[in-house]
C-alpha cells in the first residue's frame, strides 16, 4: 500500500509542480517597487499610490514607471537615472511628458487657446485630468467646477452641449455597427468611417474657439447622417430577408401540410 502511494506521488508530480505558481511567476506578478515602498510611507508619500489606483492609468497597467522611468523591479536603482528616472516634470515640461504616449492630443493642446498660454498662467494636462488620480477623457471633464477655477463657464458650456449631441450619436451608431459585426455581417467600412470620425471629434476635446466646435461638429454630424443611412439600409436588407425566411417557413409548412392530407386522402 506504502510503495502504491509512493508511485501515484511521483506520477502526479509533475502535474502539481504544474500547477503551483513558481517564485518567479509570483514575482512578476508583483507590483513595482516605487508601488510596494510608497505604500507604506506616510500621506504624504502615499497619496499618489492610493490616487493612482483609482486612475485610467492602473485600470490599464500603467503604473510609475509608465510615466516616471526607472527601474520598477530594483528598488535600489528605481530612481537611477541611469536607468530612464525622470522624476515629475515642470510645469512648462508636462505637455511633453504626457505626449510621449498622448502624441495627437498634445498636438491638439498645444494649437489650443489653452496650449497657448503654457508657461504664462495656461492650464496644462493635469490641470483638468488630474496627476495621479488620471481620469479618461471625457466630456464630464468640461463642468462648470472645473473651468470656472480660470474663467466663465458659459463659453465651455456651449461647447460641452454641442460635442453632447455629436457624442451619444457616435455611441448610437457605435452600437448599431457591433450588433451587426456580432451576427457575421460584413461592416469593416462602416467601422472604418466611425473610426475616421470619432478621431475628428477627438480633436476638438481641446478646442476651445465655440463658432469652431459647432461648425466642426455640424461636418461630423453630416458625415455620421451618411453611416446611419447606410444602418438603415441594412436594416432594410436584414428585415426582408427575415420576411423571406418567415414566408419560406410559412411555405413548407403548408406543403407539408397539403403533402400528409394528400396521404391521408389516399390511403
């Protein structure tokens, strides 16, 4: 019995060690060292652990050294700038720091009445999307709390209501398109027009000239008329060909009917 258990240990060996996670992969797994040591400091030091958690950043496994460089596995070089540390940037610096990912967008910024103002008093990335704490761009970021610390909302509030409207349309047909893309329909143009223009929407998130916006946006929303047109039509199509499959149906079903009296009349 003792040496029938000692075989099915040994057989079942190298399944086990399978199965249990390996130091190494435990230690990938591990957050970087700026996260780990940060984490156990006092507020001050931690603060920007505990808001990078509940950022776009974390949500998307961008952690310190996204941003910062470093070594995030050696806690001994994590701030070496032999190593790519880079610190935080001035304020004058931050755009280019942010565009090192944000290309199109500190473009943007930059041909902006606010990117104009960059080292004169101007907001920068993080005036609006926060440090650590990033959050997703989106039009929530344009509210009066926000853009009333520098000036009026009224001007921004015209520009939020406008890219409103351009937006759930946008999401409208976004959905439309997955739905038929889930049942096999071929949409590869229709995604590649949505995309085209959800990217000429985007530029204008930093955009702050009002007659601009709306003039842009009423484009938009011409070109976003032509992709639920071509929506409608094949709505058209999917409608009669489920008319065509019921009435196919509705056909045999009355053959087979005439078919079985047939027999039963005959036999």
């Amino acid at each position: 019995m003792t040496l029938c258990l000692q075989l099915c240990a040994l057989l079942l060996l190298p399944f086990i060690s399978f199965l249990m996670p390996t130091h190494a992969a435990a230690e990938d797994a591990a957050e970087p060292v700026c996260i780990q040591c940060h984490s156990k400091m006092p507020e001050k030091y931690s603060l920007p652990v505990k808001l990078w958690r509940g950022s776009i950043h974390a949500e998307n496994g961008i952690a310190c050294n996204g941003c910062h460089g470093g070594d995030p596995k050696d806690a001994a070089n994590a701030m070496n700038p032999a190593r790519g540390f880079l610190g935080a940037p001035k304020e004058s610096a931050i755009p280019a720091f942010c565009g090192r990912c944000h290309v199109g967008v500190m473009k943007d910024y930059l041909a902006s009445a606010h990117g104009r103002k960059l080292g004169v008093g101007g907001p920068t990335c993080v005036t609006c999307h926060g440090n650590h704490q990033v959050m997703k761009a989106s039009l929530e970021l344009i509210n009066e709390k926000s853009c009333s610390r520098c000036h009026s909302f009224e001007r921004a509030r015209v520009i939020r209501d406008t890219m409103q409207e351009t937006e759930k349309t946008i999401v409208a047909i976004d959905g439309r398109i997955g739905a038929y893309k889930m049942i096999g329909t071929d949409i590869e143009k229709l995604e590649k027009d949505l995309f085209a223009v959800r990217n000429r929407f985007h530029t204008l998130f930093h955009d702050v000239n009002v007659e601009l916006v709306k003039n842009e946006s009423a484009q938009i929303q011409a070109d976003l008329q032509k992709t639920q047109v071509a929506l409608a039509a094949l709505d058209t199509t999917q409608q009669n060909r489920k008319i065509a499959g019921a009435v196919a149906v509705a056909f045999l079903l009355l053959l087979a009917l005439v078919i079985h009296l047939f027999k039963k009349t005959f036999t």
